[in-house]
C-alpha cells in the first residue's frame, strides 16, 4: 500500500535522503506499510530499507543506519495513513441516531476503529474486526484496548448492537485475555435490557477476565428527544440509580480482595441521580475509567479544594459568573461557594443551563450549544466575565457543537468568555482572573486529524520485548 508523503521535517534523515512531499513510501524491510502502527513499528529499527516511489515514478532503494529513537521526519497526514473504518452496528442506544438533522456532516460520522483505540483511546465494539486483526495485535502487542462490551450474554449483545455477529465478537475478550492484551471495558446500561441480573451477570464475566480485563465503566444511555422510530428506551429513576450502585460496590468488594483494585465504576451521573455522595479518590483506580465520566466530579472537587487550602484569601474585588449542565450544577455551585469563602469581595453567579437543543434528559455540560446559552444566559447577571468549560467546544476550536462561536456568544451577552480548562487549579485561578490571557484556540486542521498522540508510547514495549 502507498504512503504519500505530505511533508519532509528539514534536517531530519528524510530530508538529508532527499525524500520529498508527493513521494511514496512503499516498504519497510520489504514489509508494506498497512498503517501507523506498522509504520511505528518498523521505523524502530535501527538498520532501515526503504523502498520510496518518487514523483517521476522511478523507484528509491534508501538504507538508512540510525538510533533507536530517532524518528525519519516523515509526515503522511492522515493520523493513522488510511481511511477510517465506520460502524457496521445500528446500537439500540446510539447517541448519534438520536442527533437532530441539519448539523454538520462530520457529527453524524459513526467510527469503529480499533487503530483509534490505541491512539485516542476510543471504545470499540470488535463487530468489524477480523482474526487477521486479532492476530495483528497479538503479534505487535498492542495495548491498552478499549471496548464497549455491553453485555456478555450473547443474545443480549446482538439486540443492543443489531448486529448478528456481535454475540460472537466476544470471544475475542478471552483470547486477548489469554496473551495478556491489557483490556478496559464499557457498559452503556439500557433499562430493561442489559440491567438487573444481566449486569450481574456481565460483571461476573468480565471479571474472569481479570487482570487483562483492567477496568469497566458503567454509564447510564443518553437519551435526546430525537428518538422517533428508534427503540424504545426509557430514562433511569432514582431508585434505579440506587440498585445499579449497590451492584456495582458489591462487586467493588470482591475485586479488592482478589485483584487490588476496584474493577467496576459507575459513571458520576449514577450518583447524582441517586442523591448518593460521590465515592472516595481512593475507590477510582487512579481514575483509571476517567474519560467515561467516571470520577470527573470527585477529581475537580479534590483539586479544587487543595488549590484553596494553599491560599491564604484577601480582599480582592471580583464578580463573574459560570454556566454549566444540570449534573454539574450542584458541585460546582458548592465549589464556586468555596472560593467565596476564601475570598469574601468575590461573587460567582452560576448558572444551570438546561439542555433544549439535545432535550432535557441531556445533562452534561460538554452537550451544551452557544444557542442555548446565549438564550437562557441573556438579561442574567455576568459580571464582568462569563467562565465556560472547555468540554462545550470542538477540540482546539472556539465553536460549539451546533456551530455558534465565542465571538457571537460575547456579541449576543455582551460579555467576555473565558474558557475553563478541568484542572482544579485553573478552576480556581481563572475566577480569581489569575490566569494569562486565553489564546485563540487553533484551527482544526481536519475532522479526522488524531490530536496529540502520542506513538512511541505504545511501541516502545515492543523492541523492549
């Protein structure tokens, strides 16, 4: 398969080859490049053959002596050098199928890439891989594998993804499993579907795999308003939320006592919707499960109050004001309430933004749009900042997702927006106006780009071993 050469990093060992953008690398070794990973993988090597295809179509036999480490300076674009693989499911509780029309083409782009599994950390579902690619990985040891399980019972597997393949796909858990391939695990729970004693049951399963099996989140499914003609699925209660805890801490004790760790998590909105105190630092893993929304809560808390204890308090004059989701809301009025504490000449007004555009069963603030926060936002008291998080934006962007930019919210509330990273010192730092001014955000160069991953991580066990 040809790689094309997008660009050449002056100085590098491409450069002093005289490989240019336009050419293609052909092979490694006499190893054709597949994708990124075989790339990585044979770049490593310090004694090198390259086949390259110049521009003129002649063909370039390059050996190449160099470090272990030392990278060839070669860019191909794409973040993993060939085309995305999308989903072949049609999941009873897809998030997408639940959007509304009208939005930009790329939101309704259905991924189910294994490869971006390891470079971004996505869940996949294993219905379009093959043994080929089992065994790929196996033979790379490529690790950690993300996975949306949602349930181990088979028949329950296929009706949730409404792929006839789904239920045996699981097998490949056990054979990952066998060869030590380090797995995390997902549940999206559906009510009256893969709760109650298949959740049970499910755990049971997983936990079999343990150790390879690291870790599984537990998330409730989001519903928006746009469901017609999609399963029907219905919203959890509290009492609901109460059994899927105590589920899951039971199992919690047993993980303990047999791996060290806790194993299975529920999901924050689990104990929001519970009225349940968030669990301990300690009972996260290291917040092993923390992109799942597992632990969020409990993390900025901590961070938030260790950043005060560090400060003494003055009489610094500030007001400004904050807007986040309806889960959120009540943490961060009592984090907010904090830091007027420590700084009594200090007012937060926070605001609880409740989700039209998706529905208002979507709670988290990373679904919010500029079009619902310019309108419920408008007459409010701002002060002289608006603090917004940075999950409500596209990544490196200053747009949000139904397209609305900063500029047009701080136009329309005639106001400054500050965005809010989700560390809990820059939470503090930003009311108190501590932090340098925020950079325009980059432009995204493409859709589809891979942002900040970080290869040489997953391959360096490789030579290593």
């Amino acid at each position: 398969m040809k790689q094309i050469v997008k660009s050449v990093e002056e100085g590098s060992i491409a450069w002093e080859m005289e490989i240019e953008p336009g050419d293609a690398l052909l092979a490694i070794n006499d190893k054709e490049i597949q994708d990124v990973f075989d790339y990585r993988y044979l770049v490593h090597d310090e004694y090198l053959v390259l086949l390259v295809e110049k521009n003129n179509g002649e063909e370039w036999e390059l050996e190449i002596e160099k470090d272990y480490d030392e990278d060839l300076g070669l860019d191909f674009g794409e973040g993993i050098m060939s085309e995305y693989r999308s989903c072949a499911n049609a999941c009873i509780f897809c998030f997408i199928d639940q959007m509304p029309p009208g939005m930009r083409e790329t939101l309704y782009f259905k991924d189910d890439d294994s490869r971006l599994s390891f470079l971004q950390g996505n869940y996949i579902t294993l219905t379009n891989m093959s043994d080929e690619d089992v065994d790929r990985i196996i033979r790379l040891h490529l690790a950690p594998i993300n996975i949306s399980v949602q349930s181990m019972n088979p028949k329950i597997r296929v009706k949730m993804l409404h792929h006839r393949q789904a239920g045996e796909k699981l097998k490949y858990l056990k054979t990952f499993a066998e060869h030590g391939i380090e797995m995390n695990g997902q549940v999206v729970l559906c009510k009256g579907v893969n709760d109650g004693n298949e959740l049970c049951y499910t755990i049971e399963e997983l936990l079999k795999l343990a150790p390879a099996m690291q870790s599984c989140s537990v998330v409730p499914s989001g519903l928006t308003k746009y469901r017609e003609k999609l399963f029907p699925l219905k919203p959890f209660t509290k009492e609901d939320a109460c059994e899927v805890i105590d589920v899951i801490e039971g199992y919690q004790k047993e993980a303990m006592e047999k791996f060290g760790s806790h194993f299975i998590h529920a999901s924050d909105e689990w104990y929001v919707l519970a009225e349940r105190e968030l669990p301990d630092a300690d009972n996260y893993d290291g917040y092993i499960q923390l992109e799942n929304g597992v632990g969020m809560m409990r993390l900025l808390h901590d961070e938030v109050m260790e950043e005060l204890a560090k400060r003494q308090g003055d009489d610094r004059k500030i007001t400004c004001s904050m807007a986040t989701g309806v889960l959120a809301y009540p943490l961060i009025c009592k984090l907010c309430r904090a830091v007027e504490e420590k700084y009594p000449k200090v007012k937060v007004h926070v605001y609880e933004i409740q989700n039209d555009f998706f529905g208002r069963t979507i709670t988290v603030s990373g679904l919010i749009t500029g079009g619902d926060l310019m309108k419920q936002l408008k007459g409010q008291e701002l002060g002289d900042r608006l603090l917004l998080p940075t999950n409500m934006l596209r990544s490196r962007t200053s747009v949000f997702l139904d397209d609305v930019t900063v500029d047009q919210v701080e136009t329309s509330l005639q106001t400054t927006v500050n965005i809010v990273e989700s560390s809990g010192d820059k939470f503090v730092r930003s009311i108190l106006d501590e932090l340098e001014e925020v950079q325009e955000a980059e432009p995204m160069p493409s859709e589809n780009v891979i942002i900040d991953s970080d290869y040489k991580k997953v391959y360096k066990r490789l030579k290593d071993e």
